[in-house]
C-alpha cells in the first residue's frame, strides 16, 4: 500500500480536495472517481460503514440498532451488507423477499420499518446456502451492491463489513464515500488486539473512525441481578482515549436482543437505547 | 463450483481413487497434486481444520483447547493459524518470538508445551498491525504455511479457520489434504445459519464432517448458580442429527477460559476436558 503520487490523479494537484486516484492499492486518500455513485436515480446523504476486524463481536447487531434508531428520529435509512459469505442483516429484520429487478437496477427490500435493504442472502434459494467464491467476486458484487441498486433518496446507509482486513472491508473502505466507520469491539484482549487492526486499517486510508461501541460487555443474572463479566472488564473507555474518538455506547450481553435477532424482530429491541445517537447524529452533521 | 470431468484429471481414469485434479474451481473430490506437503521434511499424519463460517464463535479457542488436549495425550502436535487478517493463536498461546528461517523453510514457533505454530502475527512488528492484503495473497500465505514452513514429525496438525466461506477456506479445503472439519457453532439462530452454510461448503467439497463443537452455550452465575442462556437454548444435537454427525462438546461461555487466553496460557485452561476428545481420535484413527 502506497501513495500514488501526483501524477495518477486526475486533476494534476495534490491536496486540491478534488482530485481523485484510481489506484485500488493507493492510500493516497484522494477521491477515487469511481465512490461517486453513478446511478443518477440515488441520493445518498451519507454512508456509515460498521466495521470491526474481529467476528461475531456484534457488528451485524450494531447495524441494525443503529439503522432502527436512525429510523425512529424519521430518517429514511438503509442497510448494504457487505458481508457477502456470512451475511445477518436480513435474518435479524426477518426478511424473505427477493430484490425486484427494474431497467435501471435492483430494488432494495423494505423492512417493517421501511429500512432499504441489499445483501446477497436475499438471493439464494436457502438462506443456508454457502457462496464459495474468491475475492475479486466478492468485491465485484460488493460494488454492484453500491451502484446498481436503486437506493433512491436515503439520508443514510450504513455498511455492515465483514470480519478481516481482506478483500470486502477493502472494498468498501476504497469503493464507498463514507463519512467514517463506527467501530464494534467485545472487552476480551483477544478482541481488541484483532479490532485495533481495523482502526489502524481505516487510519492507513484516512478514513475517519466515528466511534467505539463496546458489546457483549456483561450478562446480568436474571435471578440475583449479579453483573457477571465473561469476557472480562472492558477496556473500551482506554482505547476511546488512545485513538481520540467517542465511546458511542455499552451493550450488556442480553438475552433479548439475540432472541429478538433470532425471531427477525431486531427493530424491537430497546437495546438501540443504549447507543449515543444523538452523538453520532451531532458528527454526521458537523 | 463444477466438477471437472475425466480430462482434466492426471489419470485418466475416474475414480480411480489416484487421480489428481489440478483446476481449482474444481469440486470433483480428487486429490490435488499440490495437496501433498512435497517439503522432505515434512511427516504430518493427520490434519483436521476447525471451522465455523460464523465469526467469533470460538473457532481459535476450541483450536487451541483440542490441541493442548491432543499434546496432553502425548502426540505430537501443531498449529497451522489460516486466519491471515485476524489471528488470535500467537495471542492464546503467549507467543511474541519470530519464526526462524532455514535453508531448508521457515520453523514454527513452540509454545509452553510444546505445540509447534506458525501464524502471520508471529512476523508483525506489533500484533495490531493490520495486514491489508486481498485473496489471492491470503491464500498464497496459507500455501506457504502448508509447504514451506519445516513442520517436521507430526501426529495432528490442526489448522484454525477464519470467518466466512471465501479465500482462506476454500484454500484450506482445497490444498491441505485434509482427514476433516471440526465444526465451531454458537447456540443462536443467526450462528447456526451461517454455521449450516460452512457445512455445506465442506459436504460439496467432499470434505468429512468429524464433529460439531457448541461454544457459548451457557453463563453460570457464580452466586446464585443460575444457568443464563444469553443466545437462547441450543439446537446442536438436532444439528448433529440432520448432518448425522457426533457432538464433540458443548462449552460454557466462562470467564477463566477468556482470561487464560487473554494471559497468554489457555493450554492451562481445564474447559479442553469438556472436549469429547477421545471420540474424536477414535474417528482420526479409523
């Protein structure tokens, strides 16, 4: 990963904030010509990518609270997921539905809550279907995901990312104009070494990080209301101080927001209470 | 995915259980020729993956519990970490020194007890530097790993999965001459979905099936004793019965097993006797 240099960019000046560089391995932070999207049918406000580095730490679930949150102020909201092999999103807003196809592109399916949503497990014939495919594949739909599908006006789409610092959180980090990436992390060591990799990943390419959000941080006993740490005590206030971005919220490990996820009614949960919206609301619209 | 037909195949005879398929979009179940660990070196016996599809279930912990558990038993064992952009055995393990290099290949690095691992983070300046790399280098990486890496005289050598069914995987299963999968699921709907599609991938690759693993089924309250179940009660026994495939275990989500491995000492965690270990060698062994 290096800079271009001047001359791969279009405008022929460096920093003049409108150049762009169409070197998918650069992190020169330029613009590629390729982020807008194309699709004159599509307005979008503004793009939020949730990104962790580590698996099954809740981005998926972060996504969707913040999406269902988004909502509930009366924005119009939508969801790309880009977690092309092991895709949740639609499992946890209990969506069945096949996208419709148009002249112009794909038509996200609508949730209950009216939230846009595209992933590829609205294609398979089962949705315990495996798609065994390599990256460029990956990448490819991830793209068509972004400029093919008639997302219309949205104020914002959020972006839920794989695990790794591979070929689809790549993708997106270079493909996409996001405003920043919120970052999911759990309070166990091993997590947050893994997750530190996606911050630095997202810094590398001058994508700027809107904020932490801890989960699965305690489970507390129904019956003696004890707190019981089982990833141990999180460190996320520490790692919101050494990377100078907000902690966005704690999230207990609760058993309703999995149950919830499981009967497709994730929109329900009351845990999206739990995240500072009006905080990431307040960056979005700085 | 198609199969590749007779031609393509070294022998020329279907079937005949010597044939060797060299396409890689192959899945006709004939051993390729690069399956074969062609380092002199190199005598492994067996070689089992641990996988899941689904993120943060648990895949590196139940890797390095059955690995521990097999070394406690006498055998020789090691630890071929694929999870290129997430790995967590050097962490598990305590490991900090950088493989050796040799005329001859790359050594392993040995833990504690013994247990040889070779993992990408061992060659990182620091272990949460991110490394922004797209497929076909991820799955150049595992290659190396399997061939170039002196793993000398082995009787096990498990090979850590990352999330998802794309690169690193579908190398795994292509290249290493794999005796089988261990399956890593968590009790909640959403895992088992993304979970059924890893056995899937595994079951179109002619992949054996040796057993499924639930991790994260149960929080114990250490006052009151309470059972919690934060990702609702598990289904791994009708998941073993629909794939007919034995439970090799059903793990608890406890502290001490996240705080050994965040110290660097999950070898002394006591959860690898929960393991069904010797069914599982009685299966290797067969």
């Amino acid at each position: 990963m290096t800079e271009c240099g001047n001359t791969t960019c279009g405008c022929g000046e460096e920093k003049c904030g409108q150049g762009s560089c169409n070197d998918e391995n650069c992190t020169c932070g330029k613009e590629s010509s390729d982020k807008k999207n194309n699709n004159e049918l599509n307005h979008v406000k503004h793009v939020v990518a949730v990104m962790s580095g580590k698996g099954g730490v809740g981005k998926s679930t972060v996504t969707a609270l913040l999406a269902s949150a988004f909502r509930k102020k009366g924005f119009k909201v939508g969801i790309l997921d880009a977690d092309i092999t092991g895709p949740s999103i639609p499992k946890l807003f209990g969506l069945k539905d096949s996208p419709k196809s148009t002249g112009c592109g794909l038509l996200p399916v609508k949730s209950t809550e009216s939230i846009e949503i595209m992933s590829l497990n609205l294609f398979l014939p089962s949705e315990d279907e495996p798609v065994i495919w390599r990256g460029p594949i990956i990448s490819g739909v991830i793209k068509q995901f972004w400029e093919e599908v008639i997302w219309g006006d949205l104020d914002y789409l959020f972006v839920d990312l794989p695990p790794g610092t591979g070929d689809a959180p790549l993708t997106v980090l270079q493909s996409l104009p996001l405003d920043g990436v919120v970052i999911v992390t759990s309070p166990q060591d091993l997590a947050n070494m893994v997750v530190r990799k996606a911050i630095k990943m997202a810094e590398k390419m001058d994508i700027p990080i809107l904020g932490i959000v801890e989960n699965m941080s305690y489970v507390q006993c129904p019956d003696c209301g004890k707190k019981i740490f089982p990833f141990g005590q999180g460190k996320v206030e520490l790692m919101c101080q050494e990377f100078k971005v907000p902690l966005l919220g704690i999230l207990p490990l609760e058993p309703s927001v999995s149950a919830f996820g499981d009967q497709g009614k994730i929109g329900e949960s009351a845990s999206s209470d739990l995240l500072r919206t009006d905080l990431l609301l307040e960056i979005l619209e700085k």
